[in-house]
C-alpha cells in the first residue's frame, strides 16, 4: 500500500493539473481550434493536424467548420465537468464560500458533483455554507445538513415532489403538499388512533408527548395535527422502553419536554421565515427602485427630465406600474435596449398629456378672471337685482367672442380685465334678456305640476311659490333665479368633457342645469292662509304687495298666548310645515313698539348672508360690525346691510312675544 499511494497521487495531480490547464486553455481558445489538439510547436500528427486547421476553407469544408464551432461550444459548457478531479482541499475552500441553496444545485447537476459533496468529508463545506446565511437556525439533531438545506430553501414536496408544498414542519424538516398531508399527519379531531393502551397516560398524555402543529385548509378553520412520524416513533421507543412497575411514568418524565422543544422550534422558524420573507421583500423594492431610478436616468438622458418632473400622482404611479419598470432585476444596456421603444411611447404620451394640463390649467386662471368680472358686475348692480352667473353668461351666444379669447389665444399671451371690457359693457342688456328668456321655463314648471295653462302674471303672485329639491326651500320669484342650488353643477357630470371642465373652473352652472326646480301646488294653499290673514286676496295680492307689510303673528303656544312675529315672507315659508297655525297682521306702529332693536340684534349674532351696502360685498351678519369699522361706520344700523334673498328660512328674523304686546287680540 505504501508504494502504490505515492503513484495514485501522482496520478491524480497529474490528471487534475492537465484539467487545470485544459480550464484555461478553453478559456482562451479561439474558434479555429480543434478540440483535443495541442497548441505546441511539434513535428508530430498534432503539428500537422493543426497547420491544416488553418488551411484556407474550400466548398467542401464547410460543413467541417459548422461542426467546429458545435464542438467550441459544447466544449464551454462542460467545463464544469472537471470540477470533481481538482483536489478536495481546493475545491472545498471554493465551495465553501457559496450559499446552501447553491450547493443543493451543484450536488444535482452531475453524479460525480454529487458523489462528493454528499460525501461526509464534505461536511465543513455545509457548515461553512450555512454560516453565510445571517440568523439561520441550526441543523437539529438527526437530520443531515443536505436534509437540512433542502428543508429550509426549496418548496418541493418531500414525497411526491411536486413544487411549492403548503405545509411544512422544522422540527422533523419536511414538508408536504396538499395531495400528501393527509397521509403523514393525524387529524386530532377524527383520529382512530386509541391512544388510551398505545401510549402512557392516554390521549390526555399524548398531548404533552407529540407537539399540535397549526395546519390552516383553504375553506377550512385551523385545525390541529400530530406527524404520523412523531407517533411512530414515540411509540416505537416505548415499547423498547425497559420494563418496569413504574414505566409510565418513566417514560412520561423522560420524554415531558419533547412537545415543548418541538414548539419552541417551530416557533424560531416561523419567525426565520417571517424575517426571510421580509427581507427578500426589501431586497424586491430595493431591486425595483434602483431599476427605476436607472430607467428615469435615461429618460433624462433621452431628453424627457421635464417630462418627469411634471408627471403628476397617477401617471408616476401608472409608470411604477408598468411591468417593465416594477420588475426586481437590473437594468442592463441590453434591457434597456429591449425597453427603450416602449418607455419612449409612455413618457411622449405624459408629455402629451402634461401639456394638455398646463393648457388647461391656463385656461382655468382665464375663466376664473372672466368669473372675477362677472362679480365685479354684480356688485356694481342695485340691491336685491338677480344677475346670472358666470356659466350662463359663458355659455350664451353672445359671449362666442369671450370665449374665443380665453380658449384660442395663445399660451404667451396674458389675457386681463380689459380684454373683458367691451362684452362687460353689454351685461344689463344680456342681463334682461336673459330673464326674460326664463319666463318660459318657469311657467312650463307650473303647468306641469298643475296641468293648466298659466300666464306671466301668475310669476308675480305672493302665491306661486317654487320649490328646491336639494334644499325643500320655498322661494318667490324673481329670487328664484338667483338661488344657489340651481346654479350648481349636476350630480352626474355631463358627457362633453370640456363643458364639465368649464363647470369645474367657473365653480357653477347654468340656471337649473342640475333640473331641482319643482312647484308644489300644495304649498299654495297654506301660502294663500297667510295672505288672508294680513287682508288681501290670494289670487290678486303681489310679492311687492306684502312686501310693505313689515311683520305677521303666527300662533304657537295658544295656552301661553305667546306667538311668533316674523316677516311675511318668512311666515309663508313656515306655513308649509304648520299648515293649521292662523295669522294676524300687526301694524306699522304695533311692529316698532314690539321689537324695537331686537331684529338688529338677531342679525349681528346670526349666519345670515348680508351684503355692505358700502362696498357691495357679501360677508356673514356676525362679521358686520368688524366689517363697518372699515368703512368707520358705527355704530351699525339696520340700513347699513341688505339681506339676500337667497337665505334660508331659519336665517331670517323672528321672534317670539306676548299676544297683549304686540297688540294682536284676535286671531284671524
């Protein structure tokens, strides 16, 4: 033996030193050489062989060189082949600087790198492998470190191996698939086992000896399994177990740890997994992010950095999306190649749209400036006169030209007041043909509600009161024009993109747009009560009629002789909720003796919209005595504000008082 090892070494360096040279002689080999010829000067068949090589080609030698470059190629990939006849002290300082996952990869490539690294002097190598995993637990007992690196880095089933098995257990290292749970487990809920004569202390005892693994069943609640391994083998050491009085509870105290052990480490791997999974999930959005960021690097390059700069929240998360950027792998110039085309389409398209943004966004700040005029108008206007707002003014034939200005001009070019100037001249005539143009679809209202035929005089009745469905308030008319909820935009928007832009940037819509004007015959009869009551005629009394008749009584509290005074207009709209109250008038004198300063108190502490009559603004009652000391007007009196018309029933003045106050005696 001593003199027959020394020559089988040698033969094996011999052989490993002429692999190693034929590594590196592949490596820089060209494609003109033949495979298996030496590259020395010789005078040899090899010298002559490989001066043929280098022959010039002929017709006939073509198929001789395809088949050259088949063999170049097939010799790089079996290069790996002489892996296994290195020395083991080389390879194994190699391999010991790859992960587990890569040395399960090797090891079923080739019989002869699996021979070896299945072989127990390969043990360091696995050791060393699993300590380049940061936080990884350690081989158990019993189990190899192969078995163990198979467990712990692939999803294959331990008994069918079909790919990505659902269930697995760390403390014996296996997993299995849904096909082959059901015969490696025991199912504690329907177990047949007899427990009671098979293991000490019966199924109480059994709880403590074989750990419950948590298995979670698609439409199934977790249930509870014991490995059939587990049982097997607890079994199996009982009954070989010495025999004794006290062998129960030998064996009991013997083996009080198992489940608790077999917990703790299911517990460590679960938790492993958990910050694996977290970790691989890092590495995925680092991945990602770092390939789109080298993406938006070429962009730039490319020419889109303003492109970028101006994609607004969709489009950005719309790019992050795309599953050519939200990929996890590197971008590469070949990638980019590949990628190119498609990201240039996407980003032409956001500029595309950036730009139609930045047109709209011009046009906005124009609409807004023609909206700026219109209120300007509007409080240049007498007190109380109902203008249109800016949507119907926009959308008139008349404004073609203003439209023309804000819609056609060029971006340069900045568009003020002044080009307003000449159609803010013709307002009071559009103005009055605008609510003359309105009168038709008042009156088709009525008709519809009441099925007859009704004349514009019947608009001016105290009577004809019209009805909002957003709001149920009851309003008169020519007040009905000017009412806010009629002028906002439809819940629904309309299909012409651009006139639901128009809407957006002007903050309103034309009269009624919205279609919540209703008349409610109803509320004609409680309105006519109240007309009775202050002496006048229901079929011939006008708003500007009672609008002289300052204040009404309405009856409350009969038994306290209290009633409420309030305005008439107030007093119709709350008549519709108390139809069965009765009304008196009180006269001019009776009013100013009764309230005194109590209707300006009520505004200054209330909300009701009032308009300056100082400057025409529109401010809060509450804000009016800040807002008067600008004008240095004090102390504010009833003739200082005027209320709108539009405001809603709760915001206008009452009151409540005695019957002997006010002077009312008798209740009509």
């Amino acid at each position: 033996m001593s003199t027959v090892q020394p020559r089988r070494s040698s033969r094996r360096r011999t052989a490993t030193t002429k692999a190693s040279f034929k590594l590196i002689n592949d490596a820089h080999s060209t494609e003109d050489e033949e495979p298996g010829l030496d590259n020395g000067d010789g005078d040899g068949d090899g010298a002559t062989q490989q001066r043929g090589a280098k022959r010039q080609k002929t017709k006939g030698s073509y198929a001789k060189t395809t088949v050259t470059k088949k063999l170049a190629g097939s010799r790089k990939r079996g290069r790996l082949s002489a892996l296994p006849e290195m020395p083991l002290d080389i390879l194994f300082e190699i391999l010991k600087y790859l992960d587990p996952l890569d040395l399960l990869r090797m090891a079923r490539t080739t019989k002869d790198l699996r021979s070896v690294l299945m072989n127990r002097s390969a043990l360091s190598v696995w050791k060393s492998a699993r300590a380049n995993i940061p936080f990884l637990l350690d081989c158990p007992e019993g189990v190899s470190e192969p078995a163990f690196a198979n467990f712990m880095f692939t999803t294959n089933c331990h008994v069918c191996l079909s790919p990505r098995a659902a269930y697995s257990f760390a403390a014996r290292c296996v997993r299995y698939c849904k096909n082959c749970i059901d015969r490696k487990v025991i199912w504690k809920p329907y177990s047949n086992l007899d427990l009671s004569s098979a293991l000490p202390g019966g199924r109480a005892a059994s709880f403590k000896l074989m750990y419950t693994y948590e298995v979670n069943r698609p439409n199934t609640p977790i249930a509870g399994v014991w490995l059939q391994q587990d049982y097997d083998d607890l079994l199996k050491e009982y009954q070989e177990f010495p025999e004794s009085a006290t062998k129960a509870e030998d064996f009991l105290e013997l083996k009080k740890s198992t489940a608790n052990n077999i917990g703790e480490r299911e517990y460590e791997y679960r938790d492993w997994m958990e910050q694996q999974e977290a970790l691989r999930a890092m590495q995925r959005y680092a991945a990602r992010d770092e390939r789109r960021d080298a993406i938006l690097d070429r962009l730039t390059t490319a020419g889109f950095g303003e492109d970028i700069r101006g994609m607004a929240t969709w489009e950005l998360q719309q790019f992050r999306n795309h599953h050519m950027v939200k990929q996890p792998r590197l971008l590469s110039d070949r990638i980019w190649k590949n990628i190119e085309p498609t990201m240039v389409a996407l980003m032409l398209m956001f500029r595309n749209q950036r730009r139609q943004r930045e047109r709209a966004k011009i046009i906005a700040r124009r609409r807004e400036l023609f909206a700026r005029m219109v209120n300007l108008y509007e409080r240049e206007c007498p007190l109380g006169e109902v203008v249109p707002s800016a949507a119907d003014f926009y959308f008139l034939d008349s404004a073609t030209t203003v439209r023309q200005i804000i819609e056609e001009s060029p971006d340069e070019e900045e568009i003020t007041l002044e080009h307003f100037a000449q159609y803010k001249n013709q307002l009071p005539q559009i103005c009055s043909e605008w609510k003359t143009s309105m009168i038709p679809q008042l009156l088709s209202v009525i008709q519809r509600a009441t099925g007859e035929e009704v004349d514009e005089s019947v608009l001016h009745l105290a009577k004809t009161i019209f009805a909002c469905r957003l709001c149920d308030e009851s309003i008169f008319y020519p007040e009905i024009l000017a009412h806010a909820c009629l002028q906002e935009p439809p819940l629904f928007d309309p299909v012409d993109v651009s006139r639901r832009s128009t809407l957006i940037d002007l903050e309103t819509a034309p009269w009624n747009e919205n279609h919540a004007l209703t008349y409610r015959p109803r509320r004609v009869d409680s309105a006519s009560e109240v007309i009775r009551g202050c002496g006048l005629k229901p079929d011939t009394a006008k708003t500007e009629d009672l609008d002289a008749k300052e204040f009404w009584a309405m009856s409350l509290t009969a038994d306290l002789g209290d009633v409420e005074v309030m305005d008439w207009r107030r007093a119709v709209r709350v008549s519709h909720i108390h139809p069965d109250d009765q009304w008196c008038q009180l006269s001019k004198p009776e009013s100013m003796r009764c309230f005194g300063d109590v209707e300006l108190m009520f505004y200054l502490n209330s909300i009701t919209i009032v308009a300056c009559v100082h400057c025409r603004a529109l401010l809060l009652s509450r804000d009016l005595i800040d807002h008067m000391s600008d004008h240095k007007v004090g102390p504010v009196e009833r003739s200082d504000f005027f209320v709108h018309r539009d405001n809603p029933t709760i915001c206008t003045f009452s009151t409540s008082i005695s019957v002997d106050q006010c002077g009312a005696k008798e209740l009509l």
